[in-house]
C-alpha cells in the first residue's frame, strides 16, 4: 500500500489550510509530524490549524514546541503571541512580541500584535506606536490601520480616526472592521446617518457582527427609531449574550417605554457582565426610582458617582431621589455638583429651582 511521505503529507496540510478545511490540515499535520516530531515548523503549523480552528490552548502548546525547538525563529514568537493574546494572557503576549521584535525589527505582524495588546490594556498612545511601526514596514497591512484608527479613537481624536479608517477601507473596501469603526467616528462626530449607513455596511459585509448590531442600535435609538433600536441589540445578544454594551442599551429602551422591571433586568445584566459600567449603574437608578424603591436608586447613583465622579446624570439622579426622600438640602448640593459640571443642560437648573422654591 501506498504510504505518504512527511512533505507530501506537509503539502496537503497546507492545500487543506489554505481551502480553510482547517480540520483535515489539522489531521495531515499530525501524520507529517510522525516523521519527524523535531519539526519546529511543522508545530508551527499545527499550531496555526488550532488557532483557526479557535482552539487556542492546543494553539499554544503547539507555538510553544515549535519555539523550543528553533528560539531563534521571530514567526513562531509571534505566533505564540497570538494564541497568548487570544487567551487574554496580555504580559506574556507582550512578551513574546518583543522578543520577535529582538528577532527581526522588521516583523510587521509583530508590531501589529503589539499594538493589538497594548490597545486591550488601555495603552492608547503606546499601542498607537507600534501600529505606526507596523505601517512604516507595511504601508498597505490593512489591520495595522484598523488598529491604528482604534487607538486614535479612544484618544479622542476623531477626525484622525476617521481618516485613518477610509484608508483602510481604500486598501480593502470589504473589511467590515474598519466599517464598523467609521461607523463609531461618525456617531461620535453626531453625524447620525452616516454612522447607520457604515454599521449597515459592516453587517452586510459580516452578518454576525455584535459589535456593529450594537452600534446600528445606539444611533437608532438617538434617531427615535426605538423598536428597530431594540432589534439591533437583541441581534446583538443572541449572538453574544455576554455583550454588556447591548444589554445597557437594551435597558435604556425598555426604560423610556416604561418597562421599567425588565429595564432593570436588563442594567443588572449588564453591570453583572461589567462591575464598572458607570452608564448602566445610571439606568439602574433611573429604572428603581421610578419603580420607588428610593434608598436602592440612590446606592445605584452613588456607586455611578464613584466610577466617575464628574457624572453629572448621577448626580442630578441622586437629587431627585433625596428630594422625593425629602432631603432637601442634600439635593440641593447634588443638583448643583450636576450644574457645576455640566452647565448647559436646563434640566439641572430647573430641579436646582424646584428646591430653591420650596
């Protein structure tokens, strides 16, 4: 009988990774390495086959082997990485990026790893260099920009990002990430139906995409449009029900039309998915005053307050609950904490002269 020998077993894995039949390249994978389990790049490539597969534990072990045997290989540290990064092990992802970087300078998809870690750490600027890094070797890594829109993003430049992610879409018109990234610029920027046509872009490109069904439900909520609003973020649950944004916009619905039990259901969720959502604590107290359950509403806001202490909605929260609890001077000073830090909203000026009257 015919027996297979490790390079042809190595080209039909690699026939089968490049068909994403990732499974059966996984298996033609294995039988190469009978011939030879020193193979530091046939790990490596088992390792891949894992890590499309999601399967990101059996991914690192694989990546760990392949470094063992040949540390002096940037690919296989970048690779381990990846699996580190998707395990949500950041330092030692870090860790392996940079020793890539020592390896060859130039890996772009190092550096864009990098900046990929150093972005879910909240390292906005550092994360920003390294994305910089990656488009300086690779002028045309469409990732690279995503990221780098990102990060410029949650920096709060939103002008920037915005350009950064039509570059991105210049590059590769079908990458729904940056879609749905522009589609956070724009709603930033309050231009409204510009954002709604760049969430639906990304989910007519990726139909599966929480992240856009949830951003699709924030404009269309601010438009008005509460039931398709509602749609988006239950889309958004069905398809990851731990996604604490959709069940906080969700309650945000549910309040305004009343539901105010299932509005709190629906916040409780949420800050049990994310202890330091501020916005969700907010809606809590919102939903328990009025259901007049006063002495909870106001640990609700108080507990908002504490998250971020220049929370204005909190505060002018915390004044209608010590006011119906007839604390009068107590509301009095949440009221003006609310108008001291956002003076141009006449719903603090109106409750701060409600008391004033009295």
């Amino acid at each position: 009988m015919f027996q297979k020998t490790k390079e042809e077993w190595l080209d039909e894995g690699n026939a089968f990774y490049g068909s994403e039949r990732y499974q059966e390249a996984l298996a033609a994978y294995e039988q190469a390495l009978r011939f030879d389990p020193n193979s530091a790049a046939i790990h490596h490539s088992r390792g891949s086959a894992f890590y499309a597969l999601e399967r990101y534990q059996e991914a690192l072990g694989a990546f760990e082997q392949a470094v063992r045997l040949d540390p002096t290989k940037a690919l296989y540290h970048s690779a381990r990485g990846d699996a580190l990064y998707e395990l949500e092990h950041y330092q030692e992802a870090l860790a392996s990026y940079e020793q890539a970087l020592r390896l060859d300078p130039t890996f772009v998809h190092a550096h864009n790893g990098k900046g990929n870690v150093l972005y879910d750490l909240e390292h906005y600027q550092e994360a920003l260099a390294a994305y910089d890094q990656a488009i300086y070797f690779n002028p045309n890594f469409v990732h690279a920009h995503n990221g780098r829109g990102n990060a410029l993003y949650e920096l709060g430049r939103l002008q920037e990002a915005l350009a950064v992610y039509d570059q991105a879409l210049h590059l590769d018109p079908t990458y729904a990430y940056a879609h749905n990234g522009r589609g956070n610029a724009l709603y930033d920027l309050g231009r409204s139906q510009e954002s709604l046509a760049a969430y639906e872009e990304a989910l007519r490109l990726d139909p599966n995409y929480t992240y856009a069904y949830n951003g699709r439900g924030n404009v269309l909520y601010d438009l008005g449009r509460s039931q398709e609003a509602l749609a988006a973020y239950e889309k958004a649950l069905r398809l990851d029900p731990t996604y604490a944004s959709a069940h906080n916009g969700k309650g945000n619905i549910l309040y305004d039309q009343g539901r105010y039990k299932e509005a709190l259901a629906s916040y409780e969720q949420a800050i049990r998915l994310d202890s330091t959502y501020t916005s969700a604590y907010n809606g809590k107290g919102n939903a328990l005053y009025d259901l007049r359950r006063y002495q909870e509403a106001l640990a609700a806001y108080e507990q908002a307050i504490h998250l971020d202490p220049t929370y204005a909605c909190a505060y002018n929260g915390k004044g209608n609950v010590l006011y119906d609890l007839r604390r009068y001077r107590d509301a009095l000073v949440a009221y003006e904490q609310a108008i001291r830090l956002d003076p141009t909203e006449p719903l603090y000026q109106t409750n701060r002269a409600k008391v004033v009257r009295r």
